[in-house]
C-alpha cells in the first residue's frame, strides 16, 4: 500500500504539486488569435486552459480518458435506508461486465476506456450508527486502492461508483464537514419513501453523534463515515493531483467522497471540475460549498460516473476548439 498509516496519507494530501501557469498561460494567449471575439466559447476556453494548466503541457491533449467506477457496500443499510438490497451492488458490476449499464454506453460515446474496481462486496462497511465505517487499516487499504488505480500515461480521469446505500455515507460525511445537520444533506438516494426518508436522517444523525471525536479530522470524518468506494474515490483523486491529471467528478457521492481533500489543503479540488449538478438534494449545497460551479444540470441522479462521462464530451470539443482552430492570420480574417 502506498500509505501506511493515517500520518502518511495526510502528508500526501499536504503535498500537492500546483498547475502549470505557463501552460494555461500559452493557451489563454493562443485562444486569443483564433477566429472569434475574445471568450466567445465561454467555458470551452476556460475548460482548455485548465486542462493545459493540470497536464503541464501548452497544448493539451485526450489520447487516454478513463472512468473508474469503484464499488462498496454498506453497513449501515441495515437501518433501512435503501430502496434496494445490497446485493444489487454485486449484481450491477455484473452489469458493468456485461456491457449493459448506462456507463457502457457512456464511456463508448465519449471514447473513454471504462475501469470496473470492485471493494471487498463480500464485507460491508461497519454500520456507522454502532462503529466505524471503517478501521485505519481498512480505510487505508481502500484510499491505496483507488491510488494504485491512476497510472501517469492517462490524459482525463472521470469518478463514479456503485453501492447500494451510499448516499447516506455521502450525506454524513457533508454533515460532518460543512454542518448544517443531516436533514439539510439528506436526500431520497434510489427513491425511498417518506418513511426511508426519516430513517436516513435518522441514521445520519446517529452517526454524527456517535463518532463525533473523529470529526474535527477530515480523515476521520471518511474513515467513520464513509465507505469502501468512497475512500477508493479520495485517493483516486489524489492520485490524479500527484500524477498531474485532471478530474471530472461525477455527483454527489463521487463529490462528497473527495470533498475532504478540499478540508485537508485550501487548492485540494483545484485539478477537478464538477461535472454536473445531481437531483440528489445535497449535492448542489455540496459544490456551492467547495465552489465547484457544475458544467450540466440535466436532473439526472444515476451515478456510476454517467455525468462525468458525458461531460467528456464537452472537455473533448473545448480542446478541438482549441487545438483545430484557425488564427485570424491563417485564416486571413481581419481583426477588430
């Protein structure tokens, strides 16, 4: 495992190379010369500056483009706050194997290679309302995972995971992060009724109450209340910061699973864009506390990183803007 103990891993995440000013400097200056007024493409030129600034490279590139979905279970739907049993989590990495999910589809469109990585289904997580989501040990096994995953010739990584009940982990670990109580973070995950509703909040709070020593640490807030995938995602996402690769995170889940990189340094997320807005209630409060501004807002709430991947396509046509372009001088267009 790349991190030993809870003192390595925070020094990891204390270490985080900054972004290229040189590279989003030379595309800034190169979009300037192509055959448009200046920021008429928006957010596809501030897309290719960022993509520049976290490659290292003055003119980006999308040869690899990878989405890794990270499975877990959970413990804590025990207390009923799921619509579906655990075993489906098992059932749809089945699924993904298969090619029958909406992120096959997905990641063929986009042309991204598609990486399935499942955690230990056979052993959920602890129910946080009784222990720890996970022990030190555990939960450093599974942020190595997701670690070992990211390999430096990849150009664009996108998040997703699958676990039945993960919401609710995602929930408490924004409740114990950014405050406000777990009703304010709470949603209906896979559609439970009123009744599945109330006993998430329940649980939350239950959680937040029982582990409350652990949570003035960012660590232990996703050690207690996380999961499996969720930690898989936190260092993954760090693992993309090291290796110098930017990330599009997917919803809710996939935020809150790398949100405590944001607690643990001020420029954590600053090689991450969010790819979309979830109807999950808590997400949208979630990026507006990391000032993550969310490229779509399609109501979709599916995660298996499906709005990740499509924005790839976005993250694709800002850079053939970028790079396909004609200047005003090649083109023979005369300027303002």
């Amino acid at each position: 495992m790349p991190f030993k103990s809870l003192d390595e891993l925070r020094a990891a995440c204390l270490d985080l190379p900054a972004g290229s000013d040189t590279a989003a400097k030379a595309v800034a200056n190169r979009q300037d010369t192509l055959t448009k007024p200046q920021g008429s493409l928006g957010k596809l030129e501030t897309i290719a500056s960022w993509l520049a600034r976290w490659q290292g490279r003055d003119m980006p590139r999308l040869d690899r483009v990878k989405v890794f979905v990270f499975a877990g279970n959970h413990g804590v739907t025990a207390q009923g706050v799921s619509a579906y049993p655990s075993e489906v989590t098992v059932q749809m990495v089945a699924n993904f194997a298969g090619g029958g999910a909406a992120i096959n589809q997905l990641a063929r469109i986009a042309g991204a290679e598609l990486d399935v990585i499942p955690l230990d289904l056979d052993h959920p997580s602890g129910d946080f309302t009784q222990v720890a989501a996970m022990d030190e040990k555990a939960f450093l096994a599974a942020v190595s995972a997701g670690y070992d995953a990211i390999t430096k010739d990849l150009d664009l990584v996108c998040f997703g995971e699958m676990g039945i009940g993960n919401t609710t982990p995602a929930a408490a670990i924004s409740a114990a992060l950014f405050g406000g109580g777990a009703e304010k973070w709470t949603g209906r995950g896979t559609g439970v009724d009123d009744a599945g509703l109330k006993r998430k909040v329940v649980a939350i709070e239950a959680g937040l109450k029982r582990h409350a020593a652990a949570l003035a640490d960012p660590l232990g807030v996703a050690a207690s209340l996380g999961g499996r995938e969720l930690a898989a995602i936190f260092g993954a996402t760090l693992a993309a910061r090291h290796l110098g690769i930017p990330v599009l995170l997917d919803g809710f889940v996939c935020t809150a699973a790398a949100a405590p990189l944001a607690k643990l340094h001020p420029a954590g997320l600053a090689h991450t864009i969010a790819a979309h807005v979830s109807a999950e209630s808590g997400h949208r409060g979630l990026l507006e506390a990391l000032a993550l501004p969310p490229l779509l807002d399609l109501g979709m709430r599916l995660g298996e990183g499906s709005g990740a991947c499509l924005a790839v396509n976005i993250v694709r046509s800002a850079l053939e803007c970028h790079a396909r372009m004609a200047s005003f001088a090649e083109a023979g267009v005369s300027e303002k």
